[in-house]
C-alpha cells in the first residue's frame, strides 16, 4: 500500500496524541474516583459527626440553662431554650438524610425519640415550676442521649478512618499503576519516534550520498528504495539521470578519439560542441532535480 510522507508524518502525529489521550484519560479516571472517597468522607460521615456535636452542646446548652434557672431562682431564658431546640431539630433532619453506615439508621431512630421525650420535658418546664424528680427525669433522659449521640459520633468517626485507609491505599495503587502505565507510554512513543526519525535519516542520508557520487562523476551509483513513495519516485529520476550521464560521457569520449584521428576536423568539432550541448542540458537536469529534492 503506497502511503506518501506527508501521510506517514500525520498517522505518526495521530499515534503520539493517542499515547497523550490515554494517559490523560485514565489520570482522570484514577482522580475522579479518588476524589469522590474524599467527598464521601467529608459529605457523609464528616458531617455526621458535626450534626452529633451540634446536638450534643444544644442539650448542654439547654440543660444549663435549666439548671442555673433552678439553682439561682430566677425565670428561664425561654428564647434561648427555644433556639437550641430549632437548631437541635435542624441537625436531626439533616443527620436523618445522612445516614451512611450500617447500624446508623436505627441509632438515629433511638436518638429521635429520646430527643423527643426530652423536649416534651423541656417543654413542661416551662407550664410548671420544677420539682427535683423532674431536673432528675432530665438528666436522665439528656444523659442517654449523650450516649446516644456519642455512639453516632464515633461510629462515623471509625467510618472516617476506615474511608480514609481506603483512599490511601486506593492512590497508592493508581500511583502504581499511572506509573506503569506512563513507563510504557514513555517506552512506546520513544520506540515509535526512533523508527519514525530512522526512517526518514536513513533515506537522507541515501540520496546526499547518492548526489555527492554524482557530482564525483560516479555515475554508476544508483538508489533503491523499495517503498512506493516520494522517496521512490525520486530515486527513479535519479537513476535515470545517472545513466543518461554515464551514457553521454562515453559518447563524449568515443568522439575525442575520432577526433584525434581525423585531426580536429570541423565537423568533428561541431558534433563535440552538440556533445558539450547535451553535457550542460543533463547538468540542468541533475540541477533541477537536486532543486526538486530540497523541495520534498
């Protein structure tokens, strides 16, 4: 299949950009996949343990408050009370939609409805004065969501370093193998680009070997490219120009001996002129040639 140089260069640039889409595609195939493990543990189980804490200091919050209320007997800070009990609320909604690890769901089921047995609490509070089996009914009930929400807190914070081991070992893995796959890509396209260059240096190399004969009057040389390309077809104008030489000059010679046979006749003289006629016509023709190959 004839394939000219021009083709060859464009298919060799098409097969480099191929090397370069590859490794770019698994790279970000490697990152993305690494980068949704850490959105993972920052989405789900991070924010997790966030919802717990926000939890954790409302129902201290509340409960001081309550219990300075008491031991200081003064009137309940009933707008504080009320947003710690909006902000508690919030975070149990949010953590209800982030549930992410086995056994969550039903922990976060146990904490909703301790938490609502508190507030029911918190909430006769402030219709009645506060009896000690009522602070103590209290602190029981925030004690065992404390606990609650301290399970729900480490059970995603063992999630987060568990997650975290994964991903560790996860870009250690794509390290490796990026960095195999790059070796080969690197091994490959070094491979192709030494051919690549080899093919056309050695056929340089060829024809300014071949034209420098020629100017030595080595017109015995030939060319032979077996590819069918530009190179081919050159080589096939050289050829004949070498022979077209090589046969004027043997012309030219046969014509001196006459000539010093026949002592410098004047016709003799005339066909030496045409033969020195030819000689220049085929020297434009190897000029205009040299000028051809400069051109390719």
């Amino acid at each position: 299949m004839k394939h000219s140089i021009r083709t060859r260069f464009i298919l060799g640039m098409i097969f480099l950009f191929l090397i370069i889409l590859v490794l770019s595609v698994f790279s970000g195939y490697y990152l993305n996949k690494l980068s949704d493990k850490t959105s993972a543990i920052l989405k789900e189980n991070y924010l997790s343990v966030v919802y717990a804490r926000e939890m954790s200091e409302g129902i201290k919050d509340i409960n001081q408050e309550i219990s300075t209320a008491y031991l200081t007997l003064r009137n309940r800070d009933s707008l504080k009370i009320a947003r710690e009990i909006a902000k508690i609320d919030k975070s149990l909604l949010a953590e209800k939609s982030n549930i992410t690890e086995p056994g969550e769901e039903k922990l976060v089921s146990g904490i909703e409805t301790d938490y609502s047995e508190y507030k029911d609490s918190v909430l006769k509070v402030f219709k009645s004065s506060i009896a000690v089996e009522q602070m103590l009914k209290l602190q029981d009930i925030s004690a065992t969501l404390y606990q609650k929400l301290l399970l729900l807190s480490q059970m995603n914070s063992n999630a987060i370093e568990v997650k975290t081991d994964d991903a560790k070992t996860y870009s250690k893995s794509a390290l490796t193998k990026m960095t195999v796959l790059a070796s080969l890509c690197f091994l490959i396209g070094m491979s192709f680009t030494f051919s690549f260059a080899s093919y056309f240096n050695q056929r340089f190399f060829q024809l300014y070997n071949g034209i420098k004969e020629l100017v030595s009057s080595n017109f015995d040389q030939h060319l032979h490219f077996f590819e069918h390309d530009e190179f081919y077809e050159i080589s096939l104008v050289f050829n004949e120009m070498a022979d077209k030489l090589k046969e004027n000059k043997q012309k030219l010679s046969v014509t001196l001996q006459n000539d010093r046979l026949k002592n410098d006749s004047s016709s003799d003289l005339e066909e030496l002129k045409m033969m020195l006629f030819k000689i220049k016509i085929t020297e434009e023709q190897a000029a205009a040639l040299i000028s051809k190959i400069e051109k390719k």
